[in-house]
C-alpha cells in the first residue's frame, strides 16, 4: 500500500512538471519562429537594403531591366486596399454580429452564424477568380461610372475618383479584402456581444432605454475590447492577402491618388515576381526585404492596436 502510495506521489509531481515544461516550450518555440522568420527575411534581404539604402521604402520604381527595385508602390498599395477593406466591413461585421447576438431568433442566428463561418471557409483564390469574373465587370459597368458621376466635380475629392473606369485597382481590391476578413471580424465582436451581463442591459431597459439607446451607452462600451481584437484581426488578413487581390487589383508598378488606378501589394509583386527570381539576385534580395517590411508593418499595426486598446482600458 505504501508503495501504490509513493508512486502517485511521484506521478503528481512529475505530471505538473511535464506540463509547465510544455507549456513554456511551445510559447518559446513560437517566440523562436517569429525571430527566426525576421532575421532570415532581413538576412536575404541584406543585399537590396545595402544596394538601396532607405530609398527602398520611399522610392517608387521598379524597374528589373535596370536592375532598380523599391517597395513604395507595393506598400502604398498594401496600406490603402488593406484600410479600405477594414472600413467597407468594420460597419458590415458589426451590424451582423449585433443582429445575430440581439436581435434575431436563437434558431435563425443559429443558422446564420454558420453560414457566416462558411464564407470564412472560401480558399482565397476562389474568391479572386469571383472577383475577377463578376466583381470586376460590375464595377467597370456601374459601380465605378456612378462614383466618378457623383464625386467627379467635387473640389478635392475628384481626384480620388479620376481615371478610367476598368473594374480592377485598389478599390476593387479593398472590396474583395472587405468579404474575406468580415467573417473573422464578425466571429469576434459576436463572441464580445455574448459574454456582455444580461444584467446590464436589462437594468437599462428597466430604466426606459430603447435599443440604439442599450447598444451606444452599454453594449459598445462593454465591446470595445472585442471590437479592436477584430479589426486588429481582420486588418493582419487583409495586409497579408495574395491571391484574391492579384486577381483584380490590376498588378501595375504605378502609384497615384485614384482607387481606380491599377497597383500591387506586397503580397501580390512578391507572387507575382518570385518565380522570375534566381536565387542570390539583387531582385530576389529585393523580393525578400519587401517580405521583411512586410512584416514590420504588420508589427506596428499590433504595437499600435495594444497602445489604443491599452488608452480603453485606461479610459473605462
């Protein structure tokens, strides 16, 4: 007995321990990879960052005959596609997640959360070949001649708005950047609206509160948190997407201040050009330190999202 004693003794040691040293080890194991990832890609980058100094962020030509190669035009393209598809599904996401979390029939929402899940399902190229096929066409046809109607006089704003109207460029790429993250941005402020206390909003509905009156002095500021978890979330989608943007941003070295221009992200050159690349190449060299500053953007986008959310909390 005493023996049968001793060894659950030493197996409710041992066990805790194995799991604390599980533990530690994978967290470090991941902390490792991010490392690891950053200085391979600045490593392999050295070459284009030696040859170009800092002029490789702020310049905009690339051009391989002349062996010249910069990341303005890609970044300038990742930044404004990747924003325009936060805001296009920042209000999309919310209006779905409040719908289903308050006021659509448990077994309706039942349904229509899964079916929501499921668009986050779609293989990204999937989506840039719908893209390219219907979203395209459509926004040659109405979409882009309307907007250039309505905003094509308007004192500053024209600009935006200029140039021919071919369906593909940045704005088309923002729209399909808006329908691949709204699922993911849906799933969290969904999960937000539900663990809010019942008690909360029904003291403010005691009180005489209507609906909008709940979600604006209750529910959001109870959400905030949830709220930044899923745009942080859905904007690192959309900075990193490939496929589904180079099927209709249009994949022109060009930067200019029209959403109708043809452009490419960072993600869409280095798809587009890396099979063109040979290995030790000044322009794989550039390939992989505009993978670097990738990385670094989608760095600060996290740095910055923990600031703001870290001012919320301060805040409440």
């Amino acid at each position: 007995m005493a023996i049968f004693q001793s060894k659950n003794r030493k197996n409710n040691q041992i066990l805790p321990y194995l799991f604390t040293s599980l533990t530690w080890c994978s967290g470090a194991l991941i902390i490792l990879i991010f490392i690891g990832l950053i200085i391979e890609l600045c490593w392999q980058g050295r070459q284009a960052f030696s040859v170009f100094g800092f002029e490789f962020i702020t310049s905009t030509t690339w051009n391989p005959v002349k062996q010249q190669y910069s990341a303005g035009v890609s970044l300038i393209g990742t930044l404004l596609s990747s924003c325009i598809g936060v805001m296009l599904a920042l209000p999309l996401s919310f209006g779905c997640a409040y719908c289903l979390s308050e006021l659509m029939p448990r077994f309706i929402a039942r349904y229509m959360t899964a079916t929501i899940q499921l668009l986050a399902a779609i293989p990204s190229i999937i989506l840039g070949m719908w893209g390219f096929f219907i979203l395209v066409p459509l926004m040659s046809k109405y979409v882009q001649p309307f907007l250039k109607q309505v905003f094509g006089n308007v004192p500053y704003v024209e600009i935006l708005f200029s140039g021919g109207t071919f369906g593909v460029g940045i704005l088309t790429a923002g729209l399909i950047l808006a329908i691949m993250i709204t699922p993911f941005i849906t799933a969290m402020m969904q999960e937000s609206f539900a663990n809010t206390p019942s008690m909360l909003k029904e003291s403010a509905y005691s009180l005489g509160a209507t609906k909008w009156e709940v979600m604006r002095h209750v529910t959001l500021p109870w959400v905030q948190k949830g709220v930044i978890g899923g745009i942080v979330l859905g904007w690192g989608r959309a900075l990193g997407e490939t496929m589904a943007v180079t099927f209709v941003i249009g994949n022109a070295h060009h930067a200019g201040w029209s959403l109708f221009t043809s452009s490419n992200t960072i993600a869409s050159l280095i798809a587009l050009e890396f099979s063109e690349s040979t290995a030790g190449s000044l322009k794989m060299s550039s390939l992989m330190a505009l993978g670097a500053v990738l990385m670094m953007i989608s760095f600060i986008v996290l740095f910055c999202s923990q600031l703001l959310l870290k001012q919320v909390l301060k805040s409440r």
